[in-house]
C-alpha cells in the first residue's frame, strides 16, 4: 500500500526529498482529452492543448515533489500528423514553447530530460530543440523526464528488429542471440527501467501504440478526467490506486490462500 503520509495535496512525500514506500518508480501518462475540454466549453481545440501544457507543468511539479523518479509523457504520436495542418502546427508551436519556457526550470530542479520517439525527418529547428533539451540536462539526478515524441510503439519494435535482421544479414549476429534484451537495447527507452504504473486521462481505456513492449507488466489506471484539468490530487488518486494494488509479474500472489 501506499503510504499516505505525505500524499495529500500540497505536502511532499518527505522533507528529504525521498520517496514514500510504495510509490512507483516509473509513471508513464497518456495525457488525453484536450480536445473534449475544449469543445465542452465551446472553445477552439487549441485552447485545450494550451491549457494541456498548464496541466502538465503542475503534474511534473506534483510529481517531483511526491518523489517520482521517472516521468514519461505520451506528447505527440507518429498518428498524430494526419491530423489538420493548423492543429499540428499550433502543437509544434506549443512544445518549441514549452523548452523553451520551461527547460530551466526542468533543468535548475535537477530534471534530465530523454526524448523517445523517431527523430528522422523532422524539422530542423524542433530537431534541434530536442538536442538541446537533452544535451543540458544530460548530467540531472533528481528525475528524469521522458518525452515521447512523434512516437509510435508498434514503428519502434519495428525498427529494432529491422536493426538487429541487419546485423544476422551482414553475419555480426547468430539468430539465437536475439532475446528481449537485445530489443530492448534498441528501443528508443534504452536504459529506462519499464513503467510501473501507465495512468490515461479521459475515460478512454487503450494504449494508443504507447510503450506496448515496456507495458506488459505495468499497472494500468484509466481515470475519467480530461487532461487540463489535471492536477496533483488526480496524480495521488492514481498513485492511491497502484498502491492497493498487487503486482506478480506472472507469478503467484503473496498473500495466504491466494
């Protein structure tokens, strides 16, 4: 169970900066709804993808403070380009804000930031952004941040075994000694311990091609708020949940009788 002390809104897990016992490790959030938000309130879509970014800057706050070590965030699909020109473009204009705005808070808190996601082919000036945000950080301890952008789970399984057939095919490697290891080394999470708990905000229950390998053995929560309006208290209730929880990796429980 998670140890509630700590947990209630405002208050850090522990003045030392240490985590409660039972938190996860690794939260992943599949940040969904800013559409819907927008729409209910007869607003222009964009505007829930504005006040996405007011949600999430208040989620990673919460988060460091309750002790996360590893965030990840699911902020732009590979699906996510067929969608109309004017919302992608607002979107990129939206994360060029946030590094932007954002990357030296992130960086004076002790946050390293990892970009996931496919890299070719993108514009020059967002491609640099991302190197950036990365190479300033690269030395943080505190968290660690993990973007996934123009990301999509079923195109980066696809592209680590298309690097490892290039190995057998060139003779650098036999076919026996392809195990998960080996794909994992060639995700773009490399290094990243797998997700504990994966929360998606809006009521929908689906991945949506976010992290179908590093997800088999995750906790999922599926809560019915719409992203903007997260915040701490959504965070702890989904932390709440995990913790009454009881993971077994394939295995038996540890309770008696069970």
């Amino acid at each position: 169970m998670i140890d509630r002390q700590g947990l209630e809104p405002g208050q850090p897990s522990d003045p030392a900066g240490e985590p409660s016992p039972g938190l996860p490790r690794h939260v992943a959030i599949i940040m969904d709804g800013n559409g819907r938000w927008a729409t209910a309130r007869g607003l222009p879509r964009v505007e829930g993808h504005r006040r996405g970014v007011e949600a999430l800057r208040r989620t990673l706050r919460a988060a460091r403070e309750i002790g996360i070590e590893i965030v990840t965030v699911y902020s732009f699909s590979s699906e996510n380009w067929s969608r109309p020109p004017a919302e992608v473009s607002f979107l990129m204009g939206l994360l060029k804000r946030f590094i932007r705005n954002d990357l030296a808070e992130l960086h004076e808190a002790g946050v390293r930031v990892r970009i996931a996601g496919d890299r070719q082919d993108l514009a020059p000036d967002i491609a640099h952004l991302l190197v950036e945000a990365e190479a300033l950080t690269a030395a943080n301890q505190r968290q660690t941040l993990v973007v996934a952008f123009n990301y999509g789970s079923r195109q980066e399984i696809a592209a680590a075994a298309r690097s490892l057939a290039e190995e057998v095919a060139a003779g650098r490697r036999d076919p026996a000694s392809i195990t998960p290891e080996a794909i994992e080394a060639r995700l773009s999470t490399a290094g990243i311990p797998d997700p504990d708990l994966i929360i998606r905000t809006s009521g929908e229950e689906r991945l949506s091609n976010f992290l179908l390998w590093q997800a088999a053995y995750s906790e999922l929560v599926f809560q019915p708020i719409l992203w903007p309006d997260y915040g701490r208290e959504a965070l702890v209730e989904a932390l709440a949940e995990y913790g009454r929880r009881e993971r077994r990796f394939g295995g038996l429980a540890t309770a008696a009788g069970a």
